[in-house]
C-alpha cells in the first residue's frame, strides 16, 4: 500500500463515530450482531494478512467490535468461541471496576488505608510506613513497596518490604495489587467471584471466573466475554440501559492518569496517546506513545505473553488479542503495537464515495514539501481546515469562507502530517504534506 493512502486509512479509522448508537448483545445466549467488513471499506486481502500475522504470532482468538458489533472473529488452532483462555494481567481491569463498585456502594474508599481491612502488620514495613499505604496507592503501583523482591507475586508480609514512600515511586508490583482481591472480600463479606458476578457478570453477559495459581487470581473467560467488558467499558460502565458503575469520577480516574510518575497508567489500565511511559521491571521512562500506532485515545487492559483488550472511544471501538506469548517479553507491548499497524491497513485503498468526491472537489497544498507556511487551495469555499499528526493528534486548525487558506508550520517537526478540509457545502477531503 502506497504512503498516501495509508495515512489516508489511519486518519478514516481515526474519525470518531459518537454518532452511531452502541449496540449491546443479549447478557445470556450466543446471539451477537455483526457488521459486514465490506461495509466499512475493508478488503479481504488486507484481512487474510492480518490474520497471517496473528497466526504466526501464536494468537489463539481474535474480536475487533465497531459500535458493539462484530467486524472480525477469528480462531486459530483447537481453539473455539467457547474456549476459556486466561487474561493474565488484563484481569487487572476487572480489579480496578469491582474496586469502584466497593466503592459506589458504600463498602470501601480509595483513600482509606489498606491496614482498615488487612489489619496491621499486612507488610514488613515500619507501623508509620505501612499506615501510608492506601487502596489508590494500590491501584496506581506507587505502594512503595520493593518490586525487586525475589518472587514480586509474593503477597505474604516477609516479601513487602518498604522500598520508598508511598507516591514518590512507580513499579509494577503484583503483591501489592493482588492484596486488593482480600480487600474487596474484607469490605464486601462476598468472595471475589461471588462479587463479580453479581455485580458484573451476570448484568452483562459474561462467563469466567478468577482461578488461584500460586499468590495470583487469573481470570479466564472466553474471547467474547472480554469483548463484553470492553463493551461496557467503551460506555462508560453502561451496558444498555443499564448503568452499572454510576460513578462517574472513579470511572474517569481509572482511564486516565492516575500519578504523574508514570503518565501512561491509570487505575490497572494502560493508556495510550500521553507524552510518556513506564513498562514493567523497568524504572526508566520512556518518551512518546505507549503504541505509537494504535490510536491517541485508546486504552488497555495488557497481561502476560500478550492478552490485550484495546477500549478506543472516538472510533467506538473494541478489539481483543488472547494467545500464547510470541517473544520472551512477560508484556510483549510491541506485539500490540503491531497489530494495529495491519488494523490500520485494513480498509481498502479508495471507496466508491471516496473517488466520487475527489472528482468534484479539488484541493491542493503548496508549497509540498513546506517549510515555514503552506497554502489550502480549493474550487470550493472551504470552512475549516484541520492539521493531524499520523496519531490523529490535532495539532492545528483554521477556519475560512474563501477558496484559500494559508497556515504557518514553521514550529512543527520534520515529518509527514495529514490535512483535513472541510468545505462549507459540508463535503471533507483529506491529504498529506511534507515538512522539511
């Protein structure tokens, strides 16, 4: 595929899509609507090619969701629709919603300290370090505790050793995080199962249960009971009419940063599209993107040998990855990364509707490549004129009656960027440029 029109789909993919209402399936059988893929311009080549690489990567079960229906389902090997297959750390994100159901319903605060329900002594810090740690810090990987500990899954006192105040440090530490699972059976008096399926997977639909292995709770469930959390998530904890987590508050605190150590790490979820990022193991942070092509607004739940749930608002999608691990990375992130640039290939290289508009409306940028100003020339009278990053970033606008617009780049970095006109009879194009 050609660069133009690669940036072409990423853009299209990155349209947001509010105005199409969700569609949810039916919380019991296996009834779920679907949406053709040639209705959204996507090729079937383009789709064998995607499905190439998930194979050679070792996935087991494929979902991408548009508007709550499905566009792609896809099984590799022995495995079924009705084939359980764990979530590893994604199941971190159930965590995280059950915490804010405690919380609506009055059994627990974010703020309270974890000794109020584990009691004192739960670790092997000083009484005045240990009455530090709270729930949120929990929930955000900034206990203080040491994550370098020979075994981190480890929840007894001897192995949660105070390592820096709580706040002042992020690490992925599992100890910590597991110890939510007793805190929530503490402040509840329910098991965690028992909770979860009474407050989410019974309203919902969905199947699975949290099974012990070693120190850890792993979820399993079948692909498309993720796919139904991803729903719900997508709508803001609402599955139909019914809203399940009505606070608001703790439902926008988990999906978006949470400290500002590590920009990228909300309440057990990853967030896309921030300035920076930390990874697991690791004290460095990195520059940019956590996936640098997946879109800006996305965010996902990640578990070991590459379980991901992608939840991305603005194209109302949902799309899920569970398989064994194609690399020795416990979170292979690049593996995410990479589907999405075959996602992004997925639409065909023009429309119908497309080639149909190109011929009547003729616009053009010059000087191409620009340095400090181009100019948007059009037989039409353009309205609004917007210029996008290949992240869909909105990194400027302008807005007109005329035929002409004129826009300084001088400020803006070396590279490709995408161009949107808007014309007053409603009509878009989109285009390209290149910065020198």
């Amino acid at each position: 595929m050609r660069p133009f029109f690669i940036l072409i789909t990423a853009f299209i993919l990155l349209q947001p899509l509010n105005a199409q209402s969700l569609y949810f399936p039916p919380a019991t059988g296996s009834t779920w609507d679907t949406i053709s893929p040639k209705t959204l311009g996507y090729c079937q080549t383009n789709i064998d090619r995607l499905y190439e690489f998930l194979e050679a990567n070792n996935t087991r079960a494929f979902i991408l969701l548009k508007n709550g229906k499905i566009v792609l389902e896809k099984y590799f090997g022995t495995h079924t629709q009705l084939t359980p297959w764990q979530w590893a750390s994604a199941g971190k994100t159930i965590t995280a919603f059950m915490v804010g159901m405690a919380q609506q319903e009055g059994y627990l605060s974010i703020d309270d300290t974890t000794s109020t329900y584990l009691g004192k002594g739960w670790t092997d810090c000083t009484p005045k370090q240990e009455e530090k740690i709270t729930i949120k810090n929990q929930l955000t990987m900034t206990s203080g505790l040491d994550d370098k500990v020979q075994d981190h899954f480890c929840t007894l006192d001897t192995c949660l050793i105070y390592k820096a105040d709580v706040g002042t440090r992020w690490a992925y530490h599992n100890g910590p995080y597991t110890l939510l699972d007793k805190v929530m059976e503490k402040a509840t008096g329910q098991t965690l199962n028992s909770y979860t399926t009474q407050k989410l997977k019974t309203p919902i639909g969905m199947t699975g249960s949290f099974i012990p292995f070693g120190y850890n709770n792993v979820y399993f469930s079948t692909a498309r009971s993720m796919a139904r959390f991803g729903l719900l998530i997508l709508n803001k904890g609402k599955w139909g009419g019914n809203q399940i987590m009505t606070d608001s508050t703790y439902f926008n605190q988990m999906v978006n940063p949470s400290q500002t150590i590590n920009k990228s790490y909300g309440y057990l979820w990853w967030l896309n599209g921030k300035q920076s990022y930390m990874l697991p193991t690791s004290q460095t942070v990195f520059p940019g993107f956590l996936n640098p092509n997946a879109p800006a607004d996305m965010f996902v739940a990640m578990g070991r040998d590459g379980q991901f749930l992608n939840v991305i608002p603005g194209q109302q999608m949902v799309m899920i990855r569970m398989g064994e691990a194609p690399d020795n990375l416990p979170v292979p992130l690049l593996l995410n990364d990479n589907i999405w640039k075959y996602v992004n290939e997925l639409q065909c290289t023009t429309t119908a509707t497309e080639n149909e508009f190109y011929k009547e409306t003729v616009v053009q940028i010059f000087p191409n490549p620009a340095s400090d100003m181009i100019v948007i020339a059009s037989e039409q009278s353009i309205e609004k004129v917007v210029i996008l990053n290949i992240h869909g970033q909105i990194l400027k606008a302008a807005t007109s009656a005329s035929k002409e617009i004129s826009m300084p780049i001088g400020e803006m970095q070396k590279g490709i960027y995408i161009l949107q006109a808007k014309m007053t009879d409603g009509r878009r194009w989109t285009g390209r440029f290149v910065k020198q």
